[in-house]
C-alpha cells in the first residue's frame, strides 16, 4: 500500500468518516473514534451524507460503480480538512485505490486531493497529531490483528506504539500473524471454502494464545474473524483500536 | 452455490497434497527470509531497484531487443522470432528434425511449458527427456507443474517412490539419495546420446549477448555439454540492459526462490563453440517467444514483465497454499499465474482465465515479497476490471453484481434508511434463505446484530445536548 505525501495539518478541524461496518454493525465503535479524536484536542464533523467508501466495488472489479460511490465520498468530504477514517482498509482505499480508479477520469485531481487529506484513525493520532503515548489503563491480554490494507502504512506502528502505552494492556505474539483472515470482500462469498478455510486458521492461531479481545484497526477483518468463530461456538471478543483507546482513557480516569 | 471454478478445486484437493503443499511453501518462506533478513539491510530498497532495472528494459524493449539479438548474432548465435507459441514450436521441431537427433535433453524452462513442447516433441517421435529431477518426475507421471520453482511441490517422497517403481528404475526406495541416484543413472546416457538440448534463459544481456541460466541440479551443463546444438527459448522479457544487472538480479532470485545465497549452478553462455574450446554445442540458437508479451508492454499491467520466475508470490500466497498450482489451470499458478495466465491468452483468450484475477483477497503478501517489487495486488484488481468491462463469464461468477449497493451508496437518504431497516436481517433466518451470497457467507459465518443508525442518534442527542 502507498501512503501519498499528506498536506501538513492545519488547525485542529477534521472530518470523520465512520466505515460503513461501524455505521451498520459497530457503532460504539463509530462513537469511540469521536471521542478519542475530540480528546486529542479535535473539532470533529461527520457528515451525516457519508455511505461507503467504495472499496467493495473496487475488488468486485465493477470500477464504475466504484468511481461513482468514490465520487460521492469525494463530495460529502470536500473542503480543506482532514479527513480520518475509522478502518485501515477503508483510508487504504480513498489514498491508495481511488487514483488507480480514476486513472484518465477528469476529476482524478479531486481524488488525489482527497488521498493527501486521508489518514487511517492511529495513523492521524500518531502522525499527524504527534501523540506517541496514549495515557491510561486497561487490564487485559490483547492481540492485535493488522488488517492486510495497512501493510507498508504507518498504522501498523501507531497502533503498536499507542497500545505499548496503555498501562494494563499486554500484547500476546500469535503464529502466523501476517496472515490474512481470508476475507477479501467479494472474495468471502466467490470463494467460500478457501475464505473459510483462511478464517479457521486465522481464529485458531489468535484463540491458541487465550487473549481476552482482539484489537484491530479494521472492523471488517474481525466481524469476518468473529463470523467464523461463530459458527466454531467459539467466543471471540473484539474491540476496535479506538475502543480500545476510549476505555483505557476511561479506566485511567478511575 | 455459483462459487469461482478455483474455489471449487480447492474444496476437492486431497488433504495429501494440501500438506505437501504446506511443508514444502513453509520450508521456502523460512529459508528465503532469514537469508534475506542475514544479507541485506534494506531489502525493500533493493527490491525497488530491482523492480527499476527491469522495468527500464522493458519500457524500452524496442531498443533491447535488437540490440541483444545484434550481440548474440556476433557471438555466432542463430536469433529466432516467434510471435506465438505455435511459431516457437514450428521453429523448434524443424530445428530438431534438421538435427537429425531421436533424443533430446531439456532443462527447466516455464516458456517451453507454455509450448507444452516435451509432448510434442514425442508427436514428432523425438524423445525429449525432462533433466530437471522435479520435471522428470511430471514426465514420468504425466502430470502437469505446480509450481514454477518447485515442480511436484503437490508431491510426497512417496508418491516420487511409487512412479520410480512404476517406470521400471528399481525396487520401492523413498531415500531421497536413492531416488537421485537413480535418475542420475537413468539420464547420463540420454546427455551423452542427445544431439540436441534446450533450454530457457533467466536472463539475456542486451550488452553481451550473455545468456544466463540457473540450475541447483547441473542438469543444464551436463545437457551443453554432451550436445552438438543447444537452442534456448526465453520469452522477450528476459532482455536486461547490461551485464551488470546481473548480480542484484541474480542475487534476489536465487534468495528468493530457494534462500540459498547462490544456485549450485550458473551458467553464462555467450555464443556455441569457439575454436580454442574443446567441447560444448557447435550451434546455439536462441527462440524469443513473444506469445502476447507485446501486448502487456507499455500497459497498464506492464510491471508483470518483471518477473523473475522465483516463485516467492506463490509461497507466500494463502490462497495458493489451500488451492495447490493446478487450480490455475495453466502454466503459471499463484499469485503471478493470475494475472499473467489471462494476459498471456491473449485478446481472444482473456475471458477463459479471467477468474483466476479473483482468486485472491488482494492480501498483499505477494506484493511485499516480491524481488522486482510487481504491484500484484493492483495488477490483479486492474485483471478484475477488465474482465467485468469485458463481461467475462468466468470471472462474474459467484460475483454478486453492485447495481443496488451503488444505488443505495450514492443517494444518502436511502442510505439512513437502509442503515435504519437493515434491523430486519436480526429476524431472518439468513443461513436459510436461497441466495447464493447469502448462503455461500452463513454456512460457515455469523453476522453480528446490525445496529445501523444507533450511532447517528447518539450524535444527534449529543449535539442537541451541546447546543441545549
């Protein structure tokens, strides 16, 4: 994944763009990622005409579609602001995937925009804002899963590095760990018994060191992850990175 | 279900060959990493300049290409076009029957898999004997490669012993020792009969005319040595600028295909026979095989050209790894297979492998192992967007269509009320209903509870709160 040169960040405005699985599915999640960008000092908008970033089209192939979801995002996040994303994957797309999409179209230039105001949640926090230590507390033993979109990102190290500070939270080492869960969007129902098969080896490795919540910066990773572990009837507790950092903040409060 | 023909394949494969597959990828996935961590600090800035010094040849092929066939042609090598395969092959058996020779000896070469030319060359009565002990094995069994490094990866020892004892070359032994021996026994009179061998070419030197061949096994020596005429196939890709290429080239193919630090073997051939040498081939010919390369060139999938043939993309690749080499259905499996298998039909033939493009979740594992630093995940997203522009039958299928999703994501409104009315999925019985997606996810997923609008609630009594 390339990482376009971002603008440099001016003022404390940013524009949150929440996932379409947190809007549907994880909305404490959503909720969690306002806070902790208000706590880091941020005046955050989200807009309430935001849908979906349109990376499923982009991996189904139909980049029309794609271009017109794209289109849309585009639009409901114009303006100067930074815009932070609640997902590795969904960031991935707007900055890495967009161009690719837009080769030759007439509004690439507004795309390209829109990449060098993108940031992944941890990477903003980390990057952006400077933070290195994320005060508090939360007693757990955690593995954190890096969806595949933040390979070669920054957020793979934020996301370390704000764990490391968070008194409490220990971070277990699991087999394997670069693996993909087998997801891949359209991929989890063209090719169910390879997706599946990828899933249970994935949910194995990360429950054969006993963790009490799987951390990510991707909720599609771990619903797929959860999903599998489902029909196992194996519990699989997982928490977004920036649940994660709410509570801790939480807990340090106490 | 309306699944993809590389998933079905892979649910049929036998759980054997699933972990041959496993042991033999974990085996090379070590080895490549820890001699690449030992070697290099920075690997990926190696694999940058890599990836530049063969895309720079091949965005100016026009340039290389003549000049490396001006530079074989003055070290005495007879220079061969062949715009297809069918051509190659035409020029290749007529060289053969001129030779005169009933046996000829072949090393490895992925272009001469694409020409399936060990099979007809015995049409034509010829017996051309597959000297590399992985392809000799394919031959006797009849089987096809599933790895481009690593021909019977699908293979046990085992299974090696068997088809020994089948063809005649002793008694059941599955001592790894015994079995080479053997072969080696039952090959040495076939190089020394042999008036022709041939071989591919890992690179071609635009600035010598040096060709350069890399073997573990000897077998490509052994094969000039004991032959009159050597002729060597290479796609056009193969040209790089200079000599000088060579090392980093070489250096990261050999790690990355095997983690050894150099192949037993490496050969630089630059022409036949001079008059001071007492042995070797007294003719060498080399057969540039285009095969709808041309067509990639200057592309939008363009950096494909790059590879190197050292399998690392397929090792690393979960999906290889559950589905084995033979679900691609052609000559190049993993990752590479899936986007160069397609492109190398060519025009007409794009749509009957364009489903291998979705074999992938587009993990990036392969990207980041790569040696010439190939962008695989966006080539095989560029793949899937030709193939749904193009319609292709098999790569739509079991690709549920985005005509409602597209809708729903453009018109916000409709998108508050899905994310309001999605709650009715908390009350189907999903698992049940007769919807290919639907099934193909729930009979081994979950979905959590939808919760849509929830979130955009709580902000709005939080901002009225605020505003209050």
């Amino acid at each position: 994944m390339l990482t376009p040169d971002r603008n440099p960040i001016q003022g404390r405005n940013v524009q949150l763009m929440i996932s379409c699985l947190c809007d549907a599915f994880f909305d404490d999640a959503a909720k969690a990622a306002v806070e902790i960008l208000q706590q880091a000092g941020c005046q955050v908008t989200v807009p309430s005409d935001q849908t979906c970033c349109g990376q499923a089209a982009y991996t189904a192939g139909d980049w029309e579609t794609c271009r017109q979801v794209m289109r849309h995002t585009a639009k409901v996040f114009a303006g100067p602001d930074p815009v932070v994303v609640a997902s590795g994957s969904c960031a991935a797309a707007l900055f890495h995937e967009a161009p690719i999409a837009f080769e030759g179209e007439s509004d690439l230039p507004v795309m390209q925009d829109l990449a060098r105001r993108t940031w992944e949640l941890t990477d903003f926090l980390r990057n952006a804002l400077g933070v290195d230590q994320w005060a508090g507390s939360l007693a757990a033993r955690a593995v954190i899963h890096h969806g595949c979109h933040t390979r070669g990102t920054a957020t793979r190290e934020a996301v370390r590095t704000l764990c490391a500070g968070i008194q409490g939270l220990e971070i277990l080492d699991v087999p394997d760990a670069d693996q993909c869960c087998g997801f891949g969007g359209v991929f989890s129902v063209s090719h169910p018994y390879i997706s599946t098969e990828m899933g249970r080896k994935k949910v194995t490795d990360v429950l054969s060191v006993k963790p009490d919540i799987v951390i990510s910066a991707d909720m599609s990773c771990l619903m797929h992850q959860q999903g599998i572990a489902g029909r196992l009837g194996s519990e699989y507790p997982i928490r977004h990175i920036a649940q994660v950092l709410r509570d801790a903040s939480m807990g340090g409060l106490e | 279900m309306n699944r993809q023909a590389v998933d079905a394949f892979a649910s049929g494969l036998d759980s054997e060959v699933r972990q041959a597959i496993e042991a033999g990828t974990a085996r090379v996935i070590e080895n490549r990493s820890h001699t690449l961590a030992e070697d290099y600090s920075d690997l990926d800035g190696l694999r940058q300049l890599a990836g530049q010094v063969r895309q720079h040849a091949l965005d100016h092929l026009d340039r290389y290409l003549p000049q490396a066939e001006r530079r074989l042609r003055d070290n005495g090598v007879q220079v061969h076009y062949a715009p297809s395969a069918d051509r190659a092959l035409e020029i290749i058996t007529g060289l053969v029957r001129a030779s005169g020779t009933r046996v000829v000896t072949k090393s490895k070469s992925m272009a001469s898999e694409e020409l399936d030319l060990a099979r007809r060359l015995a049409d034509i009565g010829v017996e051309a004997l597959e000297t590399d002990l992985g392809e000799f094995v394919i031959q006797l069994d009849d089987d096809h490669p599933s790895h481009i490094v690593a021909p019977i990866i699908h293979k046990t020892r085992r299974n090696v012993a068997d088809s020994f004892a089948k063809h005649g070359l002793g008694d059941f032994d599955d001592d790894p020792e015994v079995i080479t021996r053997r072969a080696r026994r039952f090959m040495r009179d076939k190089f020394l009969a042999a008036g022709v061998t041939i071989t591919g070419a890992n690179f071609i030197s635009a600035e010598s005319g040096r060709v350069a061949i890399v073997t573990n096994e000897g077998n490509a020596r052994f094969g000039l040595a004991g032959a009159d005429i050597h002729i060597a196939l290479a796609g056009i890709e193969k040209v790089i600028a200079r000599d000088r290429d060579l090392p980093l080239l070489l250096s990261l193919l050999v790690r990355s295909a095997t983690g050894q630090r150099i192949s037993s073997y490496v050969e630089l051939v630059s022409g036949p026979r001079s008059a001071s040498q007492p042995s070797g081939p007294r003719e060498m010919h080399v057969v540039f095989l285009d095969s709808n390369r041309s067509r990639i060139v200057g592309g939008q999938t363009r950096e494909i050209l790059r590879c190197i043939r050292c399998g690392a993309c397929m090792n690393t690749c979960p999906v290889y790894r559950q589905s084995s080499g033979h679900a691609y259905r052609g000559v190049y499996p993993g990752p590479v297979g899936t986007v160069l298998g397609p492109l190398l039909k060519g025009e007409d033939g794009f749509g009957e492998l364009a489903d291998l493009a979705r074999a992938s979740t587009l993990c990036g594992a392969c990207g980041d192992v790569c040696p010439v630093n190939i962008p695989l995940p966006d080539l095989i997203a560029r793949v899937r967007a030709r193939s749904h522009r193009e319609g292709t039958v098999s790569g739509d299928a079991g690709i549920p269509s985005m005509g409602g999703y597209s809708l729903i994501a453009r018109h916000p409104g409709l998108w508050r009320l899905a994310m309001r009315f999605g709650r009715v999925l908390n009350w189907l019985p999903l698992r049940q209903l007769p919807l290919g997606v639907s099934r193909a996810w729930f009979t081994s997923r979950t979905l959590p509870r939808w919760r849509g609008g929830y979130f955009r609630r709580w902000l709005r009594s939080r901002k009225e709160g605020q505003d209050a």
